[in-house]
C-alpha cells in the first residue's frame, strides 16, 4: 500500500532513526510532504502521491473557489447568504445555525477556516454556485486546471464519500495556488480564534499557538483519513508547506508538522546527502485505493473517541506513541547540526505563543460594510480598531443629552475643529411667549387727557389714560350758574363708589377739576384699552 522514498547513506545513527521512521509511517499509514512554497521544490516526500481521503482539509479548495469567485467579481465579502436546511442537516462539526439565518461571506469564511463548520461550507457552496453539486463542479474544473490530477470532490465540507479523494501531492499543489493567487485574501489562514457571542472558538490548527512563524492553513479528521494538516510556515523570508496526512491524534499531527519545518529551517548544510525529490508536480502519482483507517483511528481499542477538537496537549498513550509518550517513529529523527542535536518533535509544541484578540464574527448584515478583512503584512486578520478608554470618556462627556433641542447651526464633532465634521442641525421648536401687559409705561410719566391736559399717573402704576369715550363729559363748567342737575349729571364718579344726589351736586359750588377725583376713575383711556389681565374695562369707567 505504502511506496517510501529511498534512503541514502547516512552516519549510521541517522540512517537508523530514517529506516525506524519510515517504517513505523507504513505501519500507521502516514503520507508526509515538505515543500518551499515559492519554488515548489519538495524537500521531504514520505507516501505523498498515495490517495487519501481529505476530510476537513477540503474546506481549503472550498474557500479557494470561493475567494475567486470574490476576486472574479460575481460576490462580496459582504454578499449574504441564507442557511438552508441542507445546511442545517449536515453533521458536526458545525456552528448549529437554524434555516433562514443569514451569513456574510467574509463571516462565514472565518468560521469555516476556524472551527471547519461542516454547515457554513455547504452555506458557501450554495450561496456561490446555487447547489452542491455544482459548487462541486466547480471545485473539480480548478482541481484540472491546478494540475490537482489525483483530487476528486462531491462535497464543500469533506464528510466522508467515495468520490472525495486527493494526495498530499494534490494539496501542496493547492496551498502555493492560494498564496500565489490570493495573497490579499492570506489573513484568514492564520485565525488563532474567533468570538461568537459570548462563545470564544479556537482554531483546530493549534500550531498556530504552539510553533512560532505558522500562519496557516486547515486540518481535517474523518475516521478514515486520521489526522490531517495542511501547514505553512515563514522563516529568514522562507516559507514551506507541510502536508501531513493520517497521524493519530491532534497533537501528534502537530508534531510532526512542527518537526517537518524544524528540519528544514535548521539545515546546516547535510542537505546534499538527502534524496532529490524534483519539484512538486513532478512527483509521480499512485494508482491505488485511499487506506481506510477506521479501525486505528476509532476503534474499540481507543480511550475515547478520537474527534477534531480533541486535547492536543494529550499525546500519551495514543496509537503511534511508544513508552516515553512521543508521536511514533517521529521522536528517533535527530535534527542535524549539535545545537538541536537529540531534540524531541513533540518538545517543537510544548510552548503556547502570545497571539491577538479573537476576531469578531457575527450572522446577519455586514456591520461595518467594506472593511471585512484588512490584510497586511504577514496577511493577519486585523480587528477593527477601539477606541482607547480616555478617547472613549471624552465621547462620552461631550455627547449631548438626547431630550434636550438641537442646537442652531452646525454641531463640531468631539475631538475636532469648529467645522470640521459639522453637520447640519435640524431647527428647534418656537417656544410659547406669554403675552406682555399692555401698561408697561414707567412709573412716573404724565397722561394726557383729551383737552391736552396733563395729569399726574402717581396713583397707581398700572393706570391708563383717563376715559375720553363721552369728550363732553370731561369738560369743566365755567359759572355756577349751571344747572345743578347737569353739573351732578356730568361729573365723572369713580368706579365702585355709590352716586351722589342732585342736591348735594347743587350745593357743591363750583366743579372741581377732574385732576381731584381719585385716579382709579382713569383707568382705560379708550374703548380699546384693556386691563392687565386682558378683559375690556371701558364700559365700568363710564359715568352712568
């Protein structure tokens, strides 16, 4: 089933810790590829035209297909999909979303890559090319036009079927595609996690965290293929591909993706005595059946279930380890050179290395449309910037309380100019003004009467001119030898005081001016005027 590379002559310590090597990666049914991802030279080749079944590792070619569709124009990153309950019926791994839950492209490429949902796959493949079945199409026309000649795909998440089968060749060949074709799109290889919610979810490449310079790419575990792993990493400016296919466990798929670069990137000049491999294309394919690992990976004999998200810190006891604990046949490969001279593959990921916040993902509508990935650099996923806590007080402080009025004009922004970022305020209500007095003269001012004469106002303050509705009235008589009826008739008498009788008129003498009388007989100067509280007062002013 196995076809292992020749051996060359090697001291005879190396040469042992290779042949102990090769054959225990026949006995457990590994297929391992190191190769320089500008130049596609292959520099370790273990079984890696052997068929394989691909598992998780095909949401790779998945989001290849997708992202060139993005780059073609036909979506966005902001596109949104809609759940279906195609989606919904697919097995775990999966984000659990009900039907009808919409999705943007750029969100649901981060779940996939990080937690490989098997539902978000089938969301993208529905959304990109209307169905499965062509999304599949799709992914074989760029399998052919790739050179993928031992790839075959029916479905965007990997589940297990016959039809889905590829090579450690075929993979290595995708992985340079998609740094080569879509270097602005490498930020979502290299997720450490994503927060979902309250939910924080962890990349299942856990050499993201555990070997310094690994930015990418997708695992996969089917209980046929065992553990998977597409891996890249950058070192000095050189950057390699790992494939390893079939390991035991997580952590043991770790380790000897960690030990395939440590090989590479601490070479002291022994390279000449390892075999030529030529270029990745080059290497001849194997007409063969995929091995089906069931049975090593979840049989009976298992302490638990093996699974994607299994403890990768655990490598004791697992199938493929020996007595000290170590990956098998991994651990016998001394790296040459004395400074990493005897140094275990699983001591490569003992470390945990500091990484960023987890990257926020969400369903629904972009929330910030345009800026769904910002790729720079070593192409990390880079959150959106927040504002620090004093910037954020300030904004805070100076925000105006929402019940009161706009204010007229423009309004400046917080931290800005006078007009700078001013926009247009909308104009506040009018105001209810209450109606002024109409006596509003100041104390002290004369009133004239309709004779032209002048009268003191010192009685009250709020007086108007004296009533001229009847002229006549106002006008004194000149002898005493008026009537005494029409003196008493025609003398003015103050407002609320009890009239007086002719012959107390008749013996009154002469008629006093009308500047004597009490000024509260003065208070409307016209039939217009008011009092202060708005009512009309001239017809209680009249003489009656």
């Amino acid at each position: 089933m196995r076809v292992s590379s020749p051996l060359v002559v090697l001291p005879a310590a190396v040469g042992l810790a290779l042949a102990v090597a090769t054959a225990d990666a026949r006995a457990a049914g590994e297929a391992l590829l190191l190769v320089e991802a500008d130049t596609g030279k292959v520099l370790k080749a273990e079984n890696a035209t052997h068929p394989w079944y691909p598992a998780s590792v095909t949401k790779l070619m998945t989001a290849y297909v997708t992202l060139r569709a993005v780059k073609e124009g036909r979506i966005t990153l902001d596109t949104v999909f809609t759940v279906s309950p195609n989606a919904v019926a697919q097995q775990p791994t999966k984000m659990g979303f009900a039907t009808g839950t919409q999705v943007t492209v750029d969100n649901a490429l981060k779940m996939m890559m990080v937690k490989s949902a098997n539902d978000i796959a089938v969301v993208l493949a529905e959304g990109v090319s209307g169905s499965v079945e062509a999304f599949a199409d799709e992914m074989n026309a760029a399998s052919a036009r790739l050179g993928m000649t031992q790839s075959s795909w029916v479905n965007p998440n990997g589940l297990p079927a016959d039809g889905q089968i590829t090579s450690a060749r075929d993979m290595a060949i995708l992985a340079r595609a998609v740094l080569r074709e879509l270097p602005e799109y490498e930020g979502y290889w290299g997720i450490p996690a994503i927060r979902f919610g309250k939910r924080i979810i962890r990349n299942t490449n856990s050499l993201l965290v555990r070997y310094p310079g690994v930015d990418g790419m997708k695992t996969g575990f089917i209980c046929a293929s065992g553990f998977n792993v597409v891996a890249t990493a950058t070192r000095d400016g050189r950057r390699l591909i790992a494939v390893v296919f079939g390991a035991p466990s997580p952590a043991v798929r770790a380790a000897k993706a960690a030990f395939l670069f440590e090989s590479a990137f601490t070479n002291t000049g022994l390279g000449w005595l390892a075999p030529s491999y030529g270029n990745v294309a080059s290497l001849a394919p194997i007409a063969a059946e995929p091995p089906n690992l069931r049975e090593e990976m979840c049989g009976k004999h298992r302490r638990r279930p093996a699974a994607e998200d299994a403890d990768d810190d655990e490598i004791a006891g697992m199938p493929g380890s020996n007595a000290t604990g170590e990956p098998g046949g991994v651990q016998a490969l001394l790296f040459p050179g004395a400074r990493t001279a005897g140094t275990k593959a699983s001591a490569l990921v003992s470390q945990t290395i500091a990484v960023g916040p987890p990257i926020d993902v969400h369903v629904g509508p972009p929330r910030r449309p345009g800026t769904a990935l910002a790729s720079t650099g070593a192409g990390r996923i880079v959150p959106p910037a927040k504002p620090d806590a004093g910037a954020a007080a300030l904004a805070t402080a100076t925000k105006p309380p929402t019940p009161k009025p706009a204010p007229k004009g423009l309004v400046a922004l917080p931290n800005r100019g006078p007009t700078a970022g001013a926009v247009p305020a909308p104009p506040a209500k009018p105001r209810a003004v209450a109606p002024k007095p109409v006596a509003a003269k100041p104390a002290g001012t004369a009133a004239t009467t309709a004779t032209g004469a002048t009268t003191p106002t010192d009685a009250k303050p709020a007086a108007p001119r004296p009533v001229a509705a009847n002229p006549g009235a106002a006008k004194p008589k000149p002898t005493a030898a008026t009537s005494p009826a029409t003196t008493a008739g025609d003398k003015p008498k103050p407002a609320g005081s009890a009239p007086k009788s002719a012959a107390a008129g008749a013996t009154a003498g002469p008629p006093k001016p009308t500047a004597a009388r009490p000024a509260a007989a003065r208070p409307v100067a016209s039939p217009a005027a008011k009092s202060i509280d708005g009512t009309d007062t001239s017809s209680a002013t009249r003489t009656q």
